[in-house]
C-alpha cells in the first residue's frame, strides 16, 4: 500500500512514545505558519482541540506531539477543500448542496454509509424537535 507523502510523514511521527506531558490539550488555537496556506504566513488553526481528542480516542497519547496533529488538520483541509470545489462544479454551479456531496462519496461505502446515518439522524432529530415544539406550544 503506498502512502502520499504527507501519511508517510504521519505514519513516521511517534506521538505516544516520548511526548512531555503538559497541560491538558494545549491551546485550541494555535498559530501556525506554512501548510496548506503554502507557507502565505500564519493561519489559524481550527480543528487542532478536536483532532487531539480523536487521535487521543483512536490510541494515541493524551497530547499528542504538535506535528502530528497539525499534518492532520493540514490533510482534512485540503480533503474538505477538494470536496467543497468538486461539489461546487457539479450541480448548481457556485453552490454546495447535500446532494452534491453525496454524489461525490457514492462510490466509497463507508464514507456513503456515515453519511447516511449522520442525514437519517438529523431527520429523526428535526422530527423530535418539531414533536417537542407543538407539544409545549400547542400546534
């Protein structure tokens, strides 16, 4: 199985072996220069508290080292711009709808499957909000 450079890169970086063990999960936000931005100055980092919490769950150290968790977030950036500019050419073009989304992850199953249950979830949610609602207000 080959690996893009940027797995290779994760793959190689050990971060449960030796990490010191600060405060619990950093800052949220950190300032990072370079990555996706291609080295355009400082971004922010915006999904770093979570993918921390779910390398933690998925076995990795209670802090993982900064590199890992930045060539994550770098790696889910560039997945969720590829998604959204292939979303936007197909359809209605300029606009990303749900269906568009779909269409793109048919042929993988297990994206296809999460997919479905998370839109199943969120109808059977809207429909016990709207229960609940006319409930306590009345219809």
């Amino acid at each position: 199985m080959a690996f893009s450079g940027a797995e290779a890169s994760l793959r190689r970086l050990p971060s449960f072996a030796s990490a010191p063990t600060p405060a619990l999960f950093e800052e949220e936000n950190e300032e990072i220069g370079g990555g996706a931005e291609g080295g355009q100055g400082k971004r922010k980092r915006l999904f770093s508290k979570e993918l921390r919490c779910m390398m933690y769950g998925f076995g990795d150290d209670q802090n993982p080292y900064t590199e890992s968790v930045d060539i994550l977030e770098d790696l889910v950036i560039e997945f969720i711009t590829e998604m959204t500019h292939k979303a936007m050419s197909i359809g209605r073009q300029g606009r990303v709808q749900v269906e568009d989304i779909v269409f793109l992850i048919r042929k993988d199953p297990r994206k296809f499957a999460r997919v479905k249950d998370l839109l199943t979830m969120n109808e059977e949610l809207k429909r016990a909000r709207k229960a609940f609602d006319e409930a306590n207000y009345g219809s």
